[in-house]
C-alpha cells in the first residue's frame, strides 16, 4: 500500500475567493476523483480548524494507492491535473510526503 499526504498553505484570497470557500471548494473537487480515478483506493481531505494553530497549513490530503504505478497513472490523470492546476492557482505552500505501509 502506498500513501501520499499533501499539505497546503492557501492564499488569504486568489480567484475571486477567500480562502475558506477556496478550501471548501478543493476539498469537494479532490473527494470528487474518488469517482474518477479507478486507481485512488482511498482519499480524505481536511481543512484546518479555525479555533486551532493559525500557522498551520490550511489543507490535507490523504490518500492511498495500491502500488507506486497507481499513484503515478493518479498523479498524472487529467482530472487530477485539472484540480491540481486549480490549487496551483490559489496555493502558497506545499508539502508531500509518499510511503510504503
């Protein structure tokens, strides 16, 4: 099984939204793939809690994969390069790590 976690830091406003209806929005469209992309066995995605840490990142993303391949044919589907290309748009931050579990 192979994970892949993604955080984001998101502008405090970029695409005529703020930063809270930008992350609501990501979060429906990344959930969304699970319909999508055969691949992607699991994916959950959290917006940071407003009454908690301000430096925190503003979004994460967990999912899972059964092989290094399904990641790569999900990292390079074009449904998630529409979504990713979204979130390129309205992000300032990024971090990512993928494991073998």
């Amino acid at each position: 099984m192979v994970k892949h976690i993604v955080m984001f830091q998101l502008s405090d406003f970029a695409e005529g939204k703020t930063k809270k209806e930008n992350a609501t929005f990501i979060k429906s469209q990344l959930e969304n793939l699970q319909h999508l992309i055969p691949e992607l066995k699991k994916i959950e995605v959290g917006i940071q809690m407003e009454e908690t840490a301000s430096e925190n990142f503003d979004l994460v993303l967990y999912s899972e994969f059964e092989n290094v391949e399904d990641l790569k044919i999900y990292i390079n589907h074009p449904e998630h390069k529409k979504v990713g290309a979204y979130i390129g748009k309205v992000k300032i931050g990024r971090v990512a790590v993928d494991y073998k579990a």
